[in-house]
C-alpha cells in the first residue's frame, strides 16, 4: 500500500495548494481523486484481511465433498453451466 498511501498524500498537498491559492481547479479534481484512491485503499484492505481458507466457490453442487470437487477427485467435471454428475 506504499505506493497509493504517497499518491494520497500528493493528493491532500495539491488540495492543500489550491484551496490556499484559491484555485478551484486544483482542489475539484484532486478531492475526486483522494476519494476514489481511499475507497480503493479501503476495499483493497478489507480483502487483504480476509482468512486464506475462508473462499467460496462460485459454482457448487450442495454436496459436502467441495474440496474434492475442487481438486478433480470426484465424480464431478467443471462446465461453463456449473458442476455436473458423471456416471462412475
């Protein structure tokens, strides 16, 4: 987060200088940006913190054996519609 955290900070200096100089179009534009960059760095927190074994996956049968069906072991094949029942 290093990266966005120096970007949001050239943002509030940027703020800073235009509402000093009294220039509203430094201060529009850059108070959009702090705002789209801090909702980025919000979201791109909250998924970061989410427990690695804590995903779901998109497609499910209902059965209980989904870490198999995730690795090929079980008589399920992934298609584009979903998960599917193959004759053993």
């Amino acid at each position: 987060m290093g990266y966005f955290t120096i970007l949001l900070i050239g943002f509030l200096l940027w703020i800073a200088y235009g509402a000093a100089a009294g220039i509203l179009a430094l201060v529009i534009p850059n108070t959009v940006a702090l705002l789209v960059g801090a909702a980025a760095v919000v979201v791109a927190l909250r998924l970061r913190r989410r427990p690695a074994g804590n995903h779901r996956h998109r497609l499910t049968t209902g059965h209980s054996d989904r870490n198999a069906e995730c690795c090929g072991l079980s008589s399920h094949s992934h298609t584009p519609t979903g998960f599917t029942h193959l004759p053993r």
